[in-house]
C-alpha cells in the first residue's frame, strides 16, 4: 500500500536454484489462483490508482536477475543480455 503513498518498493526473491523463485514472482495466468507476486501487485496498484482523485502517479517496473554476478533485465527485449 506504500508504494501508493509516493514509497519506493521491492520484492526480492532470493534462493537456490530451482527453489521456485521465478513461479512465486510470476506465477501462471490460468487459473487466477497461480497468479505471482508480480501480477497481483500490479492489479492491486492500478486498482488504488483508479480509485484514486486529484492524484498523478508514475509507475515504473524492474524485473533483474541476478545469477552467477551476472545481471539481467527480465523485462528488456534481449533477457540474455548482460548489463553492467
């Protein structure tokens, strides 16, 4: 609910390889009870945001990996390229 009132926020998801990191964050659309994190986060944002009056919001996502002290933007148009 922060992040409504002008609060930075993260989800950091931290674990071993193959622990369910990735389906906890994303989830699967169909059913809607698998949804991640990440989707129920965003509904729940702009929801408040609709509801919202007199108010201007700017919204910004990251979604990084971070494997092996390599690091990737999950959200970019090349998921394998490395940043620095």
């Amino acid at each position: 609910q922060g992040v409504t009132e002008g609060y930075n926020g993260t989800i950091f998801a931290y674990g071993q390889t193959g622990s369910g990191k990735s389906f906890t964050m994303q989830g699967i659309v169909d059913p809607s009870t698998q949804k991640g994190i990440i989707p129920r986060a965003l509904e729940h944002i702009f929801e408040s945001i609709q509801c919202a009056e007199n108010a201007k919001f700017l919204v910004r996502a990251s979604y990084l990996e971070i494997y092996n002290e390599d690091i990737r933007d999950l959200l970019g148009a090349d998921t394998k390229q490395k940043l620095e």
